[in-house]
C-alpha cells in the first residue's frame, strides 16, 4: 500500500518487490499464466504491491487466452478477413504487458485497461 491510505500511484519503495511485480508482467511471454500464477502464490501474503501485480496480470492472462481461443476459433471456422485478429490479440497484449512491467519497475500500482477479475483481492 502507499502511504496515502493505499491509493494506487507511485512510490513504492522496495526495490526486490519490483523486481517480483515486473517479473509477474513479464513471466507470462515465457510461461502463460502459471508464471504470475506462481508469483501471486507466493507474494500474495508477503507484500500487497506484488500480490496486487501478479494478480492484475494473472488475470489479464487468463482472459487474453479466452480471447485468443475465440479469436482462433473464429479466424478458422469464419471469413478470410478474420485470419489475422488473433495475431492483432496477441501483439496488443505483449504491448499491455510491457506497459504494466514498466509501471511495476516504477513502483505505480497498475490495472489492466481489459481483464475479467478471475481471481479477486481477498482470495
């Protein structure tokens, strides 16, 4: 939390928690969403700034895969013209990605603009 009463913005402080909540941004080009599965698991009672990163970007994971299922499944089954809207997905989520890890490295709290809330704060 900040010291404003826990507002999301900048300022935390702990250099080794950024690095873990940049990590759980970044783990998922290499392992989906087990990696910020993993960061979360272990961070989620240790230090709110990570839990509240590996989170947001397991969530986004698993959302980003439901997309891309859909988007693939509609780039097979439908029109030519719908070929390339999974790569358009995966690019844009790489991109979002890259977005949340710079903010994490900053120490600013960071909400994924498009995410289904999967797995909730008090879980």
């Amino acid at each position: 939390m900040t010291s404003d009463g826990g507002a999301p913005g900048a300022g935390h402080e702990a250099p080794s928690a950024r690095t873990w909540a940049v990590l759980a941004h970044l783990l998922p080009l290499l392992l989906l969403f087990v990696g910020p599965l993993l960061v979360w698991l272990a961070w989620r009672r240790r230090d709110e700034f990570v839990a509240h990163h590996a989170r947001e970007s397991l969530n986004f994971q698993i959302t980003a895969l439901g997309l891309l299922l859909v988007t693939a499944l509609l780039a097979v089954a439908g029109p030519a013209a719908l070929d390339a809207v999974p790569y358009v997905v995966a690019v844009a989520a790489v991109v979002v990605q890259v977005v949340a890890a710079v903010a994490a490295a900053r120490g600013a709290w960071f909400r994924y603009p498009v995410s289904v809330r999967f797995v909730g704060a008090a879980a």
